[in-house]
C-alpha cells in the first residue's frame, strides 16, 4: 500500500556552492519519468568486463537546469599514430571539467555538457567518412571516460572538414532565447542529404535556452586539415552561423600545424590554434597527497544510493571508471571532478536525484530502492538520504582541500600544465569568459590539515 502524499522541504549543502533540496510532492515530472524506477537513459548498460568494448551512447542522461551552459564537442583523431592524444583526453576530461566547474553567472553556476565523436579511424565504414559520434552531448562523465577509454587507435583518413560537418548537424546545439532567424534557416542550407533530412524534421534544429550557452567545437589530430571530399571552409562556416567557435590542435610542431591548415581552420572558426607534444604525460605525478584522496574517494563511493532497475549497473560503472582512471595516473584528478558541482548523478544516486524539485520518493516502489531502505516509512527513507548526503558534504570538503594542496605540489615540481588538458583549457576559459561567465578565483591551500610531504 502506497503511503500518503507529503510535501518535505529540506536543504542539504553537498559541496561549495551546491544546494540539495529533498521535497515530496504530488503529481510530480519526476514520478512520470522514474515513477517505477526506471528512466529512460537506463537503456544503457555498461559492459561487465573492464576491458570489453563498448558501443557508442545514443541517449545518455543530461541535468536539467536553467543557468548557463557550456557545449563542447571533442573531435579526436583515433588514426594509428594517436595513442598518446586519447590517453590524454582520457587522463585531461577530469582537468577540463574542474576548470568548467568554477565558471558563473549571475551566481549559477555553468554546466558543462560534452559531446564526443573519434575520426580517422579506418574501423569505421568510409561512406561515413570515417567519422563516428561516440556520444552527443551528456553531464554524465562517467559514460564519457568509458567511451574515451573504449577508443582504439586504427588507419589513417582523416577528414577534418567532414567530422565537423557532422558535429554542427548532428548535436543539439542550444541558444539563449530563440535561435536567430538566418540560423535557424541555415540548418536547411549546404547539407549533405541525412543532414538536411534531419534538420528538416526538426530533430536538430537549435534549441532555446534562458540562460547563456557557449557552444564550442574542439578538434585534435596530425594529418593536414584539408583532407577529405567534404571543404573544412564550408562547415566551419555552417559552425560559425550557429555561433559555435572552432579551435584546432595540432599534435606535432607548430610550424607544421600552420604548413598544413590547422591554423587557419582556427582562424576560420573565429577559435584558438595550439599545438601539442601528445606524448606528454604530465598527469601523472606521483604526490604525498594521493593516499588520503584515495581513501577518500572510497568513502565518496559509500555515500551513493542508487535506484531504479539500473542503478546498481549505474553504480558498477562509477566504480570501473575509478579503475581506468587509476590505471593511468588520473584517478586523482577524478576525485576531484566527483567533488565538484559538475559531477551529477540524478538519474541513478537518490541524494543527488533528492535535489530536484520535483522529487517524489512516494512514487518509487521499493524495488526501486536500495535494500536498507524497502519497508521503511517516508520519514525513515529521507532520513537515510539525509545521512549519505551529510557525509558526503564532509567527505568532499575534505576532497576540496586536500586537492588544492596537491594541485600546489604538482605546480612547485612540474611547472604549468601542458599538452591537450592545457591547450582546451585554454581556449575554453577565453570563450567562456567573452560569452559574460566569469571565473572564481583559485583558492589557496588551509595552512592546516590534510597531507604534508616530509
């Protein structure tokens, strides 16, 4: 029998400038979509084997919000020769994210949504130019490390001009307010075939959006950027009439890059050109400081109680995504991302699920729920969220400053970062910035607590 319907009001800070909001209401949005358990993006499901490939994402789970937004699709060439640029992307999204995740405005902060495609990769048929989206735009980062770990290097045509072409037809790019009119009439101008049919049926037409949105195209390889049947000077044009900045990077000498049109594809793109060593691996560095985040994260992990049909898949892959991670030096980085406003778990962790303002525990079976909590009264169910979302708050204000002590002690023996973390950074915070976000400032380490090398 279903309990009665309350309304529950509670506020739970669960990091720096984040808010939970536990409510119970009637005729919720939430009970449509999770109402049993289960939600749509839960037709996913991660592989049981760490090392098993893994298909590309079709609908992963995006955050709702209402403030500003930063879009970024990562184009990364999988051709032979580019093992250490996918190594860097895998150990450098952790980096990205942290740096995103201090952005703002009007006091909301940013959300970060990434989306991937790899070309060049001769496993991919040629009538699709070699090109395949690993995943559209997504806040779930735990489904964007596995398709960067699921990334494997093969054959080498590479078409630039192409994978962006598919980047500005195929993803759900938003606007603040309606898209201007000559962009919305520019998804039906200079298309391929596919791409016309689906800007035509309105699936990806620009959306709305009421708060900032900064749209922004990475693309990363070695071979000229002139490549290929499709011109690179048309669909950056198409990028640049949705508002969308090209940067390049090249991954060889600079002078190179600019002989072979990656410097112009930025100029293009109205973005920023840089080049990489991408064999640099500044990530990994060990630290006194890496134990105590390890311990850590492990509490973190404890605090996650997941629903749904899924949810205990769900949580496997947090845990596998620590493995991969640690397995090439980025774990810490990691730690720090899942402490921070980016990393968000509402379609599958009841406490960050608790903040949304439609959220309705009435409306979850106890199937649905973890085993502590099936039988239990309304009140005794919240009680168990609060708990988790408490330690939590504490687990990651310890997260919080033993990072930044850790990011001083790589910065006094490495120097600056360097390589694709360094470069997308870079170009980010300058875009980001020019579309009226602003940036809060780095803090300093406490003089007290956490690890201190001998």
């Amino acid at each position: 029998m279903r309990a009665s319907k309350r309304t529950i009001v509670g506020v739970l800070a669960l990091s720096a400038g984040t808010v939970c909001g536990i409510a119970i209401a009637g005729g919720s949005a939430f009970s449509a979509t999770y109402g049993k358990g289960r939600a749509h993006a839960m037709r996913y499901e991660p592989p049981a084997n760490i090392e098993a490939p893994v298909d590309p994402v079709e609908s992963p789970p995006v955050e709702a919000t209402d403030g500003p937004i930063v879009q970024l699709a990562l184009l990364l060439d999988t051709s032979n020769s580019m093992d250490g640029l996918i190594d860097q992307a895998k150990a450098r999204l952790w980096s990205i994210v942290n740096e995103m995740s201090k952005a703002s405005h009007d006091g909301r902060p940013a959300q970060i949504r990434v989306a991937l495609y790899e070309y060049g990769n001769d496993g991919v048929p040629s009538a699709v130019g070699h090109v395949r989206q690993r995943t559209p735009f997504t806040t779930d980062l735990d489904i964007l490390s596995e398709q960067l770990f699921s990334l494997r290097t093969d054959g080498g045509s590479e078409y630039c001009g192409w994978v962006v072409g598919d980047a500005v037809t195929e993803l759900d790019w938003l606007f603040q307010g309606d898209a201007p009119r000559d962009v919305r009439r520019s998804t039906l101008e200079g298309q391929t075939e596919a791409a016309l049919d689906r800007a035509i049926d309105g699936r990806h037409a620009p959306g709305s959006h009421p708060a900032p949105v900064v749209r922004i195209i990475v693309i990363a390889g070695n071979e000229p950027f002139t490549q290929g049947t499709v011109p690179h000077t048309e669909t950056i044009a198409q990028a640049r009439a949705r508002g969308i900045t090209v940067n390049t990077i090249f991954c060889g000498p600079r002078a190179e890059g600019e002989a072979t049109g990656w410097s112009r594809g930025a100029e293009l793109g109205g973005g920023r050109y840089a080049n990489i060593d991408p064999d640099t691996r500044d990530w990994a560095i060990p630290t006194p400081y890496d134990g105590d985040l390890e311990a850590l994260n492990t509490k973190l992990n404890t605090t996650y109680l997941p629903y749904g049909e899924d949810g205990h898949r769900f949580a496997f892959r947090q845990g596998q995504a620590d493995r991969q991670n640690r397995g090439i030096g980025a774990l810490y980085e990691r730690v720090k991302s899942k402490a921070s406003k980016g990393y968000q778990n509402t379609s599958w962790d009841l406490v960050d699920a608790a903040r949304r303002k439609d959220f309705d525990i009435a409306e979850l079976d106890d199937a649905a729920l973890p085993a502590k909590m099936r039988g239990k009264t309304i009140d005794a169910k919240l009680e168990i969220i609060r708990i988790a979302a408490d330690e939590r708050v504490r687990v990651t204000a310890d997260i919080a400053e033993i990072s930044v002590r850790r990011d001083e002690f790589i910065a006094e023996k490495a120097g600056k970062m360097r390589g694709l973390g360094a470069a997308i950074i870079g170009a980010l915070r300058d875009q980001v910035r020019a579309a009226g976000l602003t940036f809060e400032a780095a803090r300093p380490a406490p003089e007290t607590g956490g690890s201190d090398s001998d």
